[in-house]
C-alpha cells in the first residue's frame, strides 16, 4: 500500500465519522467535510468518498450535498426526487429553483 493510499484512507474515514454526526434537519457540503477533517481544499475527494462509501456503515450520505444546495445526480439514491423526498421529511427547506435553503439547513457543529 502506498502513502497516498494511506493517507487517501485516512482522509475517507474522516470524512465517514464527520458525516455521521450530521443531524436530522441539517446537511453538509462536500467541502464543509474535507474542511473539518482537515483538507480544506479536498471537496471533490469527499465527493469522491461519499460516493464509494460503505453501504453497510449508518453514514448519512443523503445529507450531504453540494455548496450550492444541489441535490446528486439523479443515478444516486434513486433519482433527485427520493433524495429530496428523504430531506423533506427531515424537515430540510427546499428553495422554489429546487435547490435546498443552505442559509436556513446547513450544519454548523457547536
């Protein structure tokens, strides 16, 4: 294994405990979690994470979102339509353009 995958590895399993913290009613962008586990400039990597994630770990990966308040990509969760559905009933605030209220839901850790 080389050092990139160790510390790719590393950088993952941040990524993973950050994201299970994540409250109902809240989401988190892809940067805000490279930031707390101390990559601040690694957004696409924690993309890159929560998209090959484990699927048998209670990760919320439906909170997670992008820094605009987009949804994934349809082919994730189902479509937009389930991941929004899900959000919902977490009381996430979706804006008229489909976008989620990021001012108004995102998470800030005490």
């Amino acid at each position: 294994m080389t050092i990139y995958n160790l510390c790719m590895n590393e950088f993952e399993d941040r990524v993973y405990g950050i994201a299970r913290l994540i409250p109902k009613g809240k989401v988190a962008s892809y940067g805000q979690l490279a930031e707390m586990a101390g990559y601040p400039r690694m957004a696409r990597a924690a993309g890159r994470a929560m998209r090959n994630g484990p699927s048998d770990e209670d990760i919320p990966y439906h909170r997670v979102v992008n820094k605009s308040g987009d949804l994934a990509p349809g082919h994730v969760f189902g479509g937009k339509e389930r991941q929004r559905m899900i959000l919902e009933s977490e009381g996430i605030v979706f804006r008229s353009n489909g976008r989620i209220d990021m001012k108004k839901c995102i998470w800030k850790p005490d």
